[in-house]
C-alpha cells in the first residue's frame, strides 16, 4: 500500500522581478566631457554600443590604431564600469566597457554624473 502526504498549495507571490538591461534609460544619454587630456586607446575590435551593457545594440567599434576621445564613466546595475567614449576616426560613439579600452595607468574617467 503506497502512502503519501497530502500538500496543501496556497496563493504564491513572485520574487522581485528582474528588470532586463534598459538600453533606452535616459542616465545613459547623459555623457559630458569631463575629460581634457587622456591617454586611452582602443581594444581591438571594441565595442561601441548605445547603453553600458553587453545587449545593447553596437553602433561601431574600436581598433588599436584609431583615435579615441573618452568623456565620463558610469556603472551599470551588474557593477561594470563603462565609459563614454568616441572613435575620431570613423565618427562614431557611445559606450564601451572599461575593460576593452586601454589607459598607461588605472585611470577610472570622472563619473558622468
């Protein structure tokens, strides 16, 4: 003879939702150049994308040989710093991760605000 518990199933709540990356969040426009001077370089073949996060749509990229103006950094809700920056080269510009781009130092920009 099988014997078995009897589990009685109530209303559940959800956890806290996650929000998904918003690549359209109006604290990723705001990018003034804080920067005068700097030493920074391209990785190769850094991504230039519209926001700080890896989902975001990439709207150019950068190359060792290409000009490079940083303007700010910011953080993203993972805890990844990012940096505004633009390619003189082709004109492009947008985020790309602190990680991928080069400095003679450990120089984290000024925060973009």
């Amino acid at each position: 003879m099988a014997v078995g518990a009897l589990v009685a199933v109530g209303p559940t709540t959800a956890g806290p939702a996650v929000a998904a990356n918003d690549c359209t969040a109006p604290r990723w426009d705001v990018h003034p150049d804080l920067i005068s001077t700097g030493t920074f370089s391209w990785g190769d073949g850094t991504a230039i994308r519209t926001a700080g996060y890896n989902d975001c749509t990439i709207v150019g990229r950068g190359y060792p040989n290409q000009g490079i103006d940083v303007h700010c950094s910011r953080q993203n809700d993972n805890g990844v710093w990012w940096v505004y920056a633009r390619n003189t080269s082709t004109g492009k510009a947008g985020w790309a991760s602190y990680s991928a781009v080069y400095t003679s130092g450990s120089v984290l920009p000024p925060r973009c605000s």
